[in-house]
C-alpha cells in the first residue's frame, strides 16, 4: 500500500535524525497530527509537502518516493478537484434559493393557484437537485479537508492554488480581507439576499 510504504519511509528517515514528530512537523509547516498521519498510512503528503520533506531529508523527491510520486500527484489533483466542485455546488445552490425565491414572488400574483403549484413543484425538484449535488461534495471535502488539515477558506483556496504551506500569500483584498473573513462576508451575503427577498415579496403583494 502506498501511503503505508510512504509513512514508513517518513519515519525512518525523521527516527534516523531524532527528531520528534513535533519538530520535524514545524520544519514541514504542517501540524503534528499531520505527521501522524502520513506515518501511520492514512494519508499521503500532498506535492508542496512532499518537496519539503526531501528538502529537510537532503533527498530529493525521487528518492523520498520511489516510484509513488505519479499517484500522489494524482491524488493531490483529485482533492483540489474535490473542493472546486464543493465550492461550485454551493454556488449553484445558493443561487438556485435566489432564483427560486424571486421566480415564486413573481408567479404568486400572476398566475392562477393550479398554475402557480406547477411552478413551485418544478422549483422544489430543482431545489431537491440542487441540495443533493450540493451535499454529495461537501461529504467529500469534509474529508479532504480533514485529511490535509484545511482548516479555514485561507488554506482551501491556497490548497486549490497549489501554494506551498506555510507560503507568503499575495497582498491583495482577496488574500487581506475576504478569504480570512470569510464567515462573516457570507453572513453578510445571506442577510442582504434575505431582505431583499421579503422586499420583494411585499412589492409583488402591495402591487
């Protein structure tokens, strides 16, 4: 098994130093837990770590990974693909709860209350979808997130850019301001498009 072969070389290498998890995982920007993990077999070091390692070891990858190295990258490319379509599928379900509230608001005066339950059961099956699609992928980046220790939006998207841990990150808005607040500029999203939902249903019914 690969991860197994791979953790075990991983602590070899780091028993031949002795250095303890925790200090080899502060040289590798990565929790200790990490470590743990990679050494126990349950998860593989992605491509940005796995550099890191044979750069502290004095290796090179080839050697660290023997003939491992094109299933990691895969493995690192599918977990990336992994959170782009959790993010893609929140995006749409977050529309669709838009598109859904204003379609309802503006049928509810227009049409006839037949017309009107035809609508909405076409609605609730795109919701049903939606949420579905949605859930699917987020069952599954719960786990990449857990594996690779993502713990916030900051590290998900430089996990997706493929930036190495523990990397000066670009001094933009993006970077500053949004992605390490971004529990707050979602709420703040959520709270916007809910008022402007009730503003107008309360148009569509006084007209």
């Amino acid at each position: 098994m690969v991860e197994r072969e791979l953790g075990m070389r991983i602590r070899a290498l780091r028993e031949e130093r002795g250095v303890t998890q925790a200090d080899f995982a502060r040289k590798v920007l990565v929790a200790r837990q990490t470590v743990s993990n990679w050494e126990c077999g349950r998860t593989l070091p992605d491509v940005e770590s796995l550099k890191l390692i044979a750069g502290y070891f004095g290796i090179t990858v080839d050697e660290l990974l023997d003939a491992d190295a094109q299933r990691i990258i895969d493995e690192t490319a599918d977990a990336r693909h992994t959170l782009i379509m959790w993010i893609v599928a929140g995006v749409v379900y977050a529309l669709e709860f838009i598109f859904e509230a204003v379609i309802d608001s503006l049928v509810s005066t227009a049409l006839s209350f037949t017309d009107r339950q035809g609508v909405r059961l076409v609605l609730l099956v795109c919701r049903l979808l939606a949420m579905t699609w949605y859930f699917v992928w987020s069952f599954r980046a719960r786990k990449v997130r857990r594996d690779r220790d993502l713990t916030c939006a900051l590290e998900v998207v430089a996990f997706i850019e493929g930036r190495r841990p523990g990397a000066s990150l670009p001094d933009t808005v993006f970077y500053r301001w949004i992605l390490p607040y971004f529990p707050f500029w979602w709420t703040t999203f959520l709270v916007i498009v809910c008022v402007s939902l009730i503003a107008l249903f309360a148009w569509t019914r006084a007209v």
